[in-house]
C-alpha cells in the first residue's frame, strides 16, 4: 500500500511538472504572436506616414505645376 501511495505522490508530481511546462510553453508562444503583431502594425504606421508624406508633396507639387 505504501508503495502504491509513493508511486501516486511521484506520478502527480510529474503532471504538475508537465503542466508548468505546458503554461510555459503556452504564454512563450501566446507572447512571441504578440509581439510580431506589435511589431507589424508599427510598421504599417511607418508605411501609412510615409505615404502620408508623399501624398501631401503631390499636392504641393500639383499646386506650384497649376500656378
């Protein structure tokens, strides 16, 4: 009988240690999306105020071509 309540005390320690590790991984992988997301849409902000910029030189150079 002891032998089998040693056994289950190892077992459960062992899925506790696979659990942590299972979190673990989860919250690495959850984070490291999040972060390639973060840095996608500072990207695009770039792009978006660059064709911003370049929209609004256009219209300048249109301007001083009409005049």
């Amino acid at each position: 009988m002891e032998l089998a309540r040693r056994q289950l005390k190892e077992e459960q320690q062992k899925v506790h240690e696979l659990t942590e590790k299972q979190e673990d991984m989860h919250d690495t992988l959850v984070n490291h999306k999040r972060e390639v997301l973060m840095e996608h849409k500072i990207q695009s902000e770039v792009i978006q105020n660059d064709i911003t910029l370049l929209l609004e030189q256009t219209d300048e150079i249109e301007a001083v071509k009409g005049s």
